[in-house]
C-alpha cells in the first residue's frame, strides 16, 4: 500500500512536469515556425519582375509587330547564387524540425 501511494505521487509527479515541458516546447516550436516562415517568404525572388518583364515584351510586339521574342532579360528562377541557396535551404530545414518537434509535443500530450 506504501509503495503504491508513493510511486503514484512520483508518477503523477512526472506526468505533470513532462506535460508543461511539451506545453512549452510546443509553445517555443509554434513561434519559431512563424518567424521562421516570415524570412523564407521574404527570400522568395518578386514575381512581379518576371510579370513587368513579359508585359515589356508583349508590348514591344504590339508596338513593333515583330514575332521575335528575347526572352534572355527575363529573371530566371535558377539565377540564385550559392549562399542564397544554402540560407534557403536552411531556412526550410530548420521550419522542418521545428514542426517535427511540434508534432512530437502535440503526440506526448495526446499520450
């Protein structure tokens, strides 16, 4: 009966610390997620360049009436140099393990 009483109290003991520590990482998870999100969204190239690009061309066409179309000046999606791709590639490797943890916090709390 003594055994009993106490490893319930250590028990209840533990659940209840395990249960605020996973409330908090899911906190901490679900903010850095949200930050994380709003640089990669901001590193995304402006697609309106790539609109204004071929807005000039089809206007040079109307204009000039000419068929010939120099697509070379339009931005190109692979026109990223390496460290951008690295920063990027970062960015979303690291949104991944913060929802991994997240996920990881919302199932030990359903546990």
């Amino acid at each position: 009966a003594t055994y009993k009483k106490v490893s319930n109290e250590y028990d209840d003991d533990f659940l209840e610390r395990a249960n605020d520590d996973m409330a908090i990482i899911l906190t901490f998870a679900g903010l850095f997620s949200a930050v994380n999100s709003t640089f990669i969204v901001g590193m995304q190239p402006n697609p309106g360049d790539t609109t204004n690009a071929l807005m000039v061309q089809l206007i040079k066409i109307a204009v000039d009436g000419s068929s010939v179309v120099n697509l070379s000046d339009l931005s190109s999606s692979t026109g990223y140099s390496s460290s951008t791709a690295w920063m990027q590639a970062l960015a979303y490797a690291s949104l991944s393990f913060s929802v991994l943890a997240a996920f990881g916090a919302v199932m030990g709390k359903q546990w």
